[in-house]
C-alpha cells in the first residue's frame, strides 16, 4: 500500500478548508487535501453569508475584489409574517457595513469555492485531491497516517479535520491511539455531539421579473421562518422549519417525496410582497431538504496528531450566516500558531547546522491545539447561543421569543445599539499575523488586531 508523505493533511475540501490550503500555502507548510466528493468545485448547497471577519481573513489572500464580483451586497431586509403583512424592515447589515467597512455578501457556495480555487498556485492545486473518503487515522511514532476507502493512505504529522458537522475526523480520531475503550467509553463518544432542532428545505431558482439584486426578506412565524436573498442571475431561499422534538440521532436521507410534501405545508409563505414559496417552487433549479444541527463540541483535538475547524468542531443555524466565517477564523487562529510553532523548530534546526526535516514534538503540537481552542471556544459558543436564539426568534418558538420579535428587535434604536455593543466583540477578531498587506475593510470602530503592513525593501 503506497504512503504519500505530507507535513499535513487536510481533510474537507469545502470553503475553510480551502481557507487552510491558502493559510498553509502562504505559511510555507507543505500539506495534502483530501475532499470526499467528486470534484473540488462543484454545484452544490445554499448560499452563504460572508460578513466583515470573514471577508477580511480572505482579503489577506487577494481574493476580496473576486468574491465581491461574484456575489452581491446585503443592506435593508423586509420581513412578513406568514400572512405576507409587513413586520417592519430591519437594517441589521446596514449597521454592520457602517460598524466594519464593507457590505456583508450573499454568494453561492460553488462560486467561492471557484474564486478560492482560482487564487491558489498551481502547486498548491495539485494538492487538491477529490473523491477521497476517510477510513482510519492511525497514529505512528512521529505523526499520523490517514488512509482512506480506496486504499490509498496520507501520511503527515498532524491531520486537520475540516470535514463538516459529521466529520470523519471527528469520529476516528478518538480510537486514533489504538487502545481499548470500556462500553462507557465508546457510548459517549458514539453520541452525535449535535443536538438538531430545525431541518431547512433550501431552493435555487431564476431571478424572476419584479427581483431586484441585493433583494433580502424574511418571514416569520410560527414552527417556520424563511431567508430570501436574490442576486444578479439568481435567488435562494432557505425554509427553517422546528422539528417537533429536537434530536441527536443521525440526518435521514429526505427523498423528493418529502422536499414535495414540505413545500405542500409551507408554499403559502411570502418571499416578497408578490412571490410565494408555493409560486417560486415552480421556477426551481436546485433543492435540498436537510437537518440543521447545533453545538459545539467539547475537545477539538486529539493529543498533537488531530485538531477540527469549522463544523466539525462547531455547528451553527444558519439564521445569522455565522458558521462559515467562525471556520474562517479558526483557521486564523489555528495557523497562526502553527506557522511560528513550525518556524521555531526550522529556525533551531539550521542554527544546528542540520539539514535534515524537522518537525514540532508531539506535546508542542498538543499544547498549540489547546492554546488555539481556548482562543476561540468562549467565542463559538456564545455565536452558536446566538444564532440558535435567533431562529427561535424568527420561528416565534415561545411567546417571550414572539415578543422579542415583533417588539424588541424590530425596534431600530434597539437594533444599532446591539449593533453598537457588539462591536466591542467583533473588532477583537484576529487575522493572520504573517501575512503583510493593506487594510482594506475600514469601518467606524477600529480592529485591534492589524493586518501587518508591508515592510520597505532595504535598498543595496
């Protein structure tokens, strides 16, 4: 059985993990990817959000003027109840542009993860490798060997487990060690870390006659509320619908009978003043039907071998578009240490005089990785309360939810000043401290982590 070597291997292939290949690249860190579907860049999922301390990570990697072509600005949001009466606009984005210094973005997921493929070298591109479905992690004396359904194996220090809400990474990484486990043991570790409260039915279809670009609805009410987003060729909507009791049991399959029999119970819902969710299936391009799962997991990493980013070490709603650009920022925090940690070890090696590859100890990895999750978990937790709160909200899922809803933070005031306080969180958000540019995303309130400006060229 052939072993490819890497310093790291990357598995998931989806936008933080492409913000990992680009870290690592940049970084100087050689390193595999290793994605499970078919192709890199593909059609598939809803929309994303991109907000301001994910945009400015990504600027780091010149891809910022890309991803504003390809996806389009949010500013004021309409929203009705299920009756299509007006609930009140909300300006929430606006804020958010004026706080930060750039629009929050709707984009598909296939077109940015075009944009981040596009920007990567060639080298880097070759490291890409699809179709790949993790089996195994196992350990070895100076590192870990991921192999995989095909046969194939990837051998590397450590492995990052960028691969989503049910992670493979996740779930081999804790016999990765190759010791027996007691039943109570393996009980608590077979249990889905996520608890699911809402499931969403998503849809693509054209932009219709009467949609504007840049367009943004909601529509509240009870068991269900809708997010509506047009951009220039096309709109997506996303369907929460509460589930009648929440669950940890693994995601069934929805076939198209169900994605039918749910639009059947809630086309009646506005997407604008004109356009049903019933009215708009009829245009559809592409759908899906899946569960939307909560939480965040209580350790991160597995001795030095094994780390998580993204959703598999936390899984948001998608009601305040938080999820991707946390995974941004983990990567931020996660690189950053691994890139000095990396740089000591090469830096001692040459003062040695010895040209031979060295790598970071194991207990150096192992303290990295703990370092990395008590930077970011009091963050992630209180993002995932949050967004978890707001589909509560939106769903009208308790009559104090209700009221929050329709009287509290529809209320203008209310909403800048919430705005106001949690900029004091946002502006705290690092960026990668290695790589030089200029700041580019200027808002009101300034960041306290600064983008490091380009050093002048001694002159010879």
């Amino acid at each position: 059985m052939a072993v490819t070597a890497a310093k790291i291997v990357v598995v998931g292939g989806g936008p933080v993990g492409m913000t990992v290949a680009h870290a690592l690249t940049r970084a100087g860190i050689d390193f595999v990817l290793l994605e499970s579907r078919t192709s890199i860049v593909m059609a598939a999922g809803a929309s994303l959000v991109m907000s301001q301390i994910g945009l400015r990570a990504l600027s780091q990697f010149g891809v910022l003027p890309a991803i504003e072509k390809a996806s389009s600005p949010l500013s004021i949001c309409k929203r009705f109840d299920h009756q299509g009466r007006s609930i009140g606009d909300t300006k929430l984005f606006s804020y958010l542009h004026e706080n930060h210094g750039c629009a929050s973005r709707v984009i598909t997921r296939r077109d940015l993860m075009q944009v981040l493929f596009d920007a990567l070298p060639d080298e880097a591109q070759s490291k890409l490798i699809p179709n790949k479905k993790v089996s195994s992690l196992d350990r070895t004396s100076d590192g870990v060997v991921v192999k995989c359904t095909d046969g194939t194996s990837y051998e590397g220090a450590l492995v990052i487990g960028a691969d989503g809400a049910y992670s493979a990474v996740r779930k081999h990484m804790a016999a990765m060690d190759g010791q027996q486990q007691d039943d109570e043991d393996k009980e608590k570790e077979e249990e889905p870390p996520y608890l699911t409260t809402y499931r969403c039915f998503w849809m693509r279809f054209p932009r219709l006659p009467g949609i504007a670009p840049g367009d943004m609805t909601e529509s509240h009410g009870p068991g269900a509320t809708t997010q509506y987003f047009a951009g220039e060729d096309s709109a997506v909507v996303a369907v929460y619908e509460r589930l009648p009791q929440p669950t940890r049991r693994p995601p069934r399959r929805y076939t198209e009978e169900d994605e039918a029999a749910f639009v059947a119970r809630w086309g009646h819902l506005p997407l604008n003043d004109h356009l049903t969710l019933g009215e708009a299936h009829a245009h559809r391009v592409q759908t899906g039907l899946i569960n939307l799962e909560e939480g965040v997991v209580a350790d991160w990493s597995r001795g030095g071998r094994a780390v998580l980013v993204g959703d598999a070490a936390h899984k948001f709603t998608p009601s305040t578009g938080a999820g991707c650009n946390n995974g941004i920022v983990d990567v931020v925090v996660l690189v950053n240490k691994l890139r000095n940690l990396f740089l000591t070890t090469t830096n001692i090696n040459n003062n040695n005089n010895n040209n031979a590859v060295v790598l970071p100890e194991e207990s150096e990895l192992a303290a990295a990785f703990r370092e990395y999750q008590d930077a970011r978990f009091q963050t992630v937790t209180f993002g995932c309360g949050l967004s978890g709160r707001a589909t509560n909200n939106a769903s009208w899922a308790t009559p104090w939810g209700k009221f929050m809803d329709l009287y509290v933070l529809s209320v203008d005031l209310v909403l800048r000043l919430l705005m106001r306080l949690a900029a004091g969180k946002t502006v705290r958000t690092p960026v990668f401290d290695f790589i030089e540019g200029e700041e580019t995303v200027v808002g009101k309130y300034p960041w306290l982590h600064k983008i490091p400006r380009p050093q002048a060229k001694k002159m010879v």
